[in-house]
C-alpha cells in the first residue's frame, strides 16, 4: 500500500498535482456562484435606490407609511 501511495519515486509530483488540481476546481466552481451573489446584492440595492428616487416623497416599498 505505502509503496503504491509513493507511486515510486513520483508520489511528491502526483500527490502536489492532485492537489493543486482540486484546489483549482473548486476554486473554478465556487467562484462564479460568488459573482452571482454579489451581483444579485448590487441589483437589488440598485433597485432599492431608483425605487426610492423615481417616487420622493412616498415611503419606499419595503417601509409602511406612517
């Protein structure tokens, strides 16, 4: 088993590689779903603001009237 896990003289390289390979994946699937939230928290805080300037005077639509 160990000398299969040192795969010879190579197991450093294939182990680091592997590694780093996986490293590389995740980074490369979790960061386009990061994107997507921060885009999404700006187009809302976009929305909130044009809510608020296309209307003053009026209590934004989150907030009841007083």
């Amino acid at each position: 088993m160990t000398a299969s896990l040192a795969m010879g003289q190579y197991g450093f390289y294939v182990w680091t590689s592997l590694a780093v390979f996986i490293v590389v994946l995740l980074v490369d699937t979790l960061a386009p779903l990061a994107r997507r939230r921060r885009n999404l928290r700006e187009l809302r805080a976009r929305l909130a603001r044009q809510e608020n300037r296309r209307r003053p005077g009026t209590a934004p639509r989150n907030e009841p009237n007083p």
